[in-house]
C-alpha cells in the first residue's frame, strides 16, 4: 500500500467523520430553533449544515461534484450564518462592519468545520485524480 493510499484513506475517513460532525450539528440547531420572524433564515441555519454528510456520501460516486456541493453549502452556511449575526448585533449596537462579523462569524466553530469538511473533500479529490511521478 502506498502512502497516497493511505493519505487517501486518512483524509476520506477525517472528512466523512467531519462531515457527520457538521451534520449532527445541523440536527442539534434544528431542534433547538425557535421559530421566528426570520424562519427562512433559521431554516437555512440548520438545513445546510444537516445536508454535510449526504453531500459527503455523494463523493463516492461522483467525487467533484461533492466537491463542488461542499463548497457551495460552506460558502451559503457563512452568510446566512453572518446574515443572523448581522442581524443579532445590528439589533443591540455593537456591529463595526460587515466585512468584521463575516470574519468573526468564520471564525466560529461550525463555520470552520464546515470549510474544513470543503478542503478536506478537495484534498481526497487531489490525492484520488494525482497521478503517481512515473519512474525511468
């Protein structure tokens, strides 16, 4: 077994129990929602997250396009994740701007789990398309 081998088995098990962890998330948030006036926001807030593992399920058989997906759901969770920040601290007066609560809601844990899960799915895609050097 070569050690791209193993990096690649490494780097799919990390992202498929990253990707459960982000979903578990996604479940959690659901149950604890409270339906209010913004529901289609906290709808997304837990939604996108919930859609990780499947997401990573879908790299089995057809692996860019959950690369893609994963991008796609990382970069949606970060707004509507600085939309509801935005909305909370706008709300009680201490927003600066809103390039500052896009990066300190990036910050937070499942928004950078969820990008993790993002580069990590790109990683398995480079270890799995890399063509080993060839030899003379």
């Amino acid at each position: 077994m070569t050690s791209r081998r193993v990096a690649l088995i490494f780097c799919r098990a990390v992202t498929a129990l990253a990707s459960l962890m982000v979903s578990l998330y996604g479940v959690y948030e659901y149950a604890g929602s409270h339906f209010s006036a913004h529901a289609p926001l906290v709808d997304l807030y837990w939604l996108l997250p919930l859609l990780s593992f499947p997401v990573f399920l879908l790299s089995f058989w057809l692996h860019r396009e959950s690369v893609i997906a994963h991008c796609a759901l990382a970069f949606a969770y970060l707004v509507v994740y600085s939309m509801l920040d935005w909305r909370t601290c706008s709300e009680l007066g201490y927003c600066t701007s809103v390039a500052a609560t896009v990066t300190q809601t990036l910050a937070t844990r499942p928004a950078t789990l969820t990008f993790g899960v993002a580069v990590l799915n790109f990683l398995t895609l480079l270890l799995k398309s890399s063509r080993p050097p060839a030899s003379h």
